[in-house]
C-alpha cells in the first residue's frame, strides 16, 4: 500500500548539521602519486610541517578549541585534539609551497566523528576526503596543481556540535615549491555562527537535526574532469532546453489534493511521489493511495494511466520516484539491482512512466543502484527519463555516494535537483558558507556540482514550494529566477558571482505540484515563465 502521509512536508529526514565542516566541495579518491614532468627534477617527499604534531601546533594556525594530546596518537608523542563548537569545525590549516602542473598525495590518519582532510587553492579539482570512525584510520587523497599555482592550503577538521577529533601523521607526498611557509604560530578567528535548521519528515514534525549516515566509505570516490564535463551528449528525451519538475503527492498530508490530470501545465517533468519496496531486496511496487482516492471523490488505476497518456499528448514527461523520507528501497547487491530494474521495467510498463526518479534518503549504493539503473535504461530505449532529488549532505562532495552514482549514471542521467533546503549553511565551490535560503547558497552548491563533473544541463534547482513545504529553506520565485538568471548569464548574482557562465543550466524543481498550487500557484507560473523565456 502507497503511504498516506499527514505532516505537511517533503520527503527529507533529520539528520544533518546545521553547517557542514569546511570542506570544499570536490573529492578525487586514490593515493598514487604520478609526477608531472614540470616536477620530476625536484626532491620529492612530505612537505607538511609538523604533520604528526609532535611539537605542539607548530606550522598549523587552528580555530576554535584546538590542541594536542600525548594519547591517543597514531605514531610518535603527539597528536591533534580539537573540539568543534556550535559556529566552529574546529579546523587547522597549513599552506605548502608546491610546483604548478604537478600531482601531489595527500594522507593522514585520524579518528572521530566527521574528519575531514582536504587543500584548497589547487588550482584545479580541489580534494576533500572524511571518515567517521572511533578508532584511527587513513584518509587519502590527490590533486593535481594548476599551471600558475604555487601553494596550496592543507585542512583537517571535524563537523559542527560533534565531539572532539584526533588527527595525526598528516602528509603531502610531492615536490616542494618555493613559496612563502604558512605561519609557525598557531591562531584562533571564529567561523560563521550559525543555528541548527529542522528538516521535516513525512511522519514526524520537523525537529533538530542528528548526525548523518554513512552510505559508502567517504574516502573512495570517483575522479571527474570539470573540463571535460561536456564530452558526454545530453540524453535524447524529448525535453527542452530547460525543464520544470515538479512532485505530484500520491497521498494526502493537507496540502491541496491533486488528481495528476490537475498538475499545472508549467511542469515539464512530473515525479510521481512515490513507490514502495516489497518483501524482495530491490524490488518495488506503486499503488495509487486509497485515501487520496476518496478525497478525490474516486480515482483509479484507469484513470491515473488516462492521465499519464494526456501529459505525454501535451508533451510532459511522467516519473517515477523512488524513495521518499520514508522509503525503504534497498539495492546493495547484484541480485536487487535485477530486482529492481525487473520490477521498475514492469510499472513503466503498466502505467506509462518515462523513467525513475532516485529520492534514497536513507542511504544508496552507488555501485548496484547504478547497475540497476543502467540496465533499466537499456529496457526503456534512449527516451528513458532519469532525475534525482538528493538531500544536500549528498551533494556536497564527489566522496559522497549520491554524487558518485550521479557521476557513474552520467551518460543517461537527465537531471539532478538537489533539495536546496533544510539544510541549514553550508560551503559552497569556493570554500566559503553560505546560508540556505538566499540566492549565494543555490549558485554556489550548483558551482560544486558542475566543477564536481556533472554537465550544467544535468543540474537543476531543488526548492519548496512553500514555507508550509519544508522546515527550512523556503525562497520565493523571484530568488529562484535570480539564481538560474546568475548562473545562466552572470546577472543578479549575490555575493558570490560563479566562476563561469552556464546558459544551459537545467532549470528548477519544486516539492510539489500539491504545494505549489496550495500557494497560488507562485512557483508554477512565475519560474515556468521565466525558464521558458531563457534563451
């Protein structure tokens, strides 16, 4: 049976913190090290000061609560101790001389609840890395520096309100440059404060948030080339230029009740939310909600395909989505990835979906969930549909699994709309925080994901369609036409100005059709206008 849902919010669980550390956005896993030719004259080795903090933090300058401790340690008599606070990731910095047009390995070990390792200023994809684990393990990463760079910013941290961390034995593998040393000394400069934001469920009110889950180890994660981000062709689906989606609830939680014929023209995808799992691993299932037909006065199997067959005559696109806060879909193996693909092949099918929409907030694969969705895409043909709605935390960095299955579906993917919202700050592609709910928080989560390998055309604008619609986050149309306006052309752009222009960016998603149409249709009918207007 479909859920029949009552909170007036989508489809997000509480679970993260309110900033996320200071990582940058970009990760490339892997701990070889292969020299440039620019580099293979000079003497190569570890070039971090102080790595295993045997002298105290000489060669770091560190915020917030930060020192060493003799136990516990990796190795030697010393090792990082720091605690983040509410407003602080606690994070120790050091800036290494490097050579431009080389590659460099970064390590270190460290134990804790969300330490990150990373550089910033490689001049290229800048690396980022975490753990969650209590006792030590090895964080490994690479970089490759750009032609005109000649240092480069090492960092370790932890997450906001979590307990205190430990770091130790931190190198940088590669041949030393000539620019200044970072400071001897180390300093205090407090970071942003910032409040925890709630993150509304489908079933529970919104309340604070709780610490994230880990879906695949941080530290493996793919390795994409900004660059060559466009080698791969868009997806032949029909769609234009710049889509609109849009979720149609198949329950009813007090917003307005739709029936799918009553989704407002403006929607060029629309997301039916959502399926269910089954007793098999993998395998899913859809059923239109009994008591959503009741408050429609009737609805049926019969009539939602009649539907369907009238937003494909009128030139819409009908998904599928998957998962949900409350969905339990599982593909962790080879055999639920058939299972899934088997089973999606079939509902689409039965009802006339073009595709599947990936909405696994509790945790995805992104090895089988990918093989599941390649194989479900060679049933389909080249029309296949496939968009994702990512919780931010998923999003943030290519270690994270949903970036690595966005990454390895990029040759059929169409669309990825992060949910921009309850979220709380976060950092964007230049390493700076920015709080959700202002056009400088979109462009710059959408800058990460562009520099993290996705083509601007697969990467669109996740926001609710009303205050009533999330716990955190809620913009109005005029900050979403600005936002795609500043990354399409560079105009009405905030604080933070993107480091490109991007006029194919995708275009805009909305949780839901239900609550946009509870709010005046304000979303529908002003963002629709707008993306139908960019050139």
């Amino acid at each position: 049976m479909a859920r029949t849902l009552q909170q007036p919010s989508h489809r997000r669980r509480n679970k993260i913190p309110a900033v996320l550390a200071t990582a940058t956005a970009l990760a490339l896993a892997g701990t070889g090290l292969a020299l440039s030719a620019g580099g293979a004259n000079a003497a190569v080795g570890n070039l971090v000061t102080n790595g295993g903090f045997d002298s105290g933090l000489a060669g770091w300058t560190c915020t917030g609560n930060a020192g060493t401790v003799t136990t516990p340690v990796h190795s030697g008599t010393g090792a990082l101790a720091a605690t983040p606070g509410a407003g602080d990731t606690a994070e120790c910095t050091q800036t290494v001389s490097v050579l431009p047009n080389t590659a460099y390995s970064l390590n270190g070990w460290v134990q804790g609840s969300y330490v990150y390792l990373g550089a910033r200023g490689t001049g290229g994809t800048d690396p980022s890395t975490w753990s969650a684990q209590s006792s030590w393990n090895q964080l490994n990463t690479t970089f490759t520096t750009g032609a005109n760079t000649t240092s480069v910013t090492l960092y370790i941290h932890g997450w906001y309100g979590q307990p205190t961390y430990y770091a130790d034995d931190i190198q940088l593998i590669g041949p030393g440059g000539t620019a200044s040393p970072s400071p001897s000394a180390s300093s205090v400069s407090p970071k942003p404060s910032t409040s925890a934001s709630a993150s509304p469920s489908q079933s529970a009110s919104p309340s604070a948030s709780a610490s994230p889950s880990q879906s695949a180890s941080p530290s493996a994660s793919n390795s994409p080339s900004p660059s060559g981000s466009a080698t791969t062709p868009p997806p032949n689906t029909g769609l234009p230029k710049h889509a609109m989606t849009g979720y149609w609830q198949n329950f009813d939680n007090g917003s307005t009740v739709q029936r799918l014929r009553d989704v407002q023209s403006a929607y060029d995808i629309i997301a039916v939310s959502f399926a269910d799992a089954t007793t098999t691993q993998g395998a899913i299932s859809f059923t239109l909600d009994p008591a959503l037909a009741t408050k429609l006065g009737g609805y049926t199997d019969a009539d939602f395909k009649a539907d369907i067959a009238a937003k494909h005559a009128s030139g819409k696109k009908v998904v599928l989505s998957i998962g949900g806060q409350n969905g339990a879909i599982s593909v962790g193996s080879s055999a639920a990835a058939t299972a899934f693909s088997d089973s999606a092949y079939k509902l689409i099918q039965q009802y006339g979906f073009d595709g599947i929409d990936v909405d696994l907030e509790n945790g995805v694969n992104a090895t089988y969930m990918a093989q599941a969705l390649h194989t479900l895409q060679a049933k389909v043909g080249s029309g296949f549909v496939l968009t994702m709605a990512p919780e931010t935390i998923g999003m943030y960095s290519t270690a994270g699994a949903y970036f690595q299955l966005a990454l390895a579906t990029k040759d059929i993917l169409t669309v990825v709309n992060t949910q921009f919202y309850n979220s709380g700050g976060m950092n964007g592609c230049d390493g700076k925080v920015y709080t959700q709910g202002t056009v400088d928080f979109i462009t710059a989560q959408v800058c990460t994901h562009i520099q993290g390998g996705l083509r601007p055309d697969q990467v669109g604008i996740g926001v609710p369609a009303s205050s009533k619609a999330a716990g955190g986050g809620y913009v109005n149309s005029t900050v979403v036409n600005n936002a795609l306006d500043c990354l399409a052309t560079g105009n009405h752009c905030g604080t933070f100005v993107p480091p490109a222009k991007w006029p194919t960016i995708r275009g805009a998603m909305t949780w839901s059709t239900n609550w946009d149409a509870n709010n005046g249709n304000e979303f529908s009918n002003n963002v629709g206008a707008f993306l139908r207007n960019m050139p």
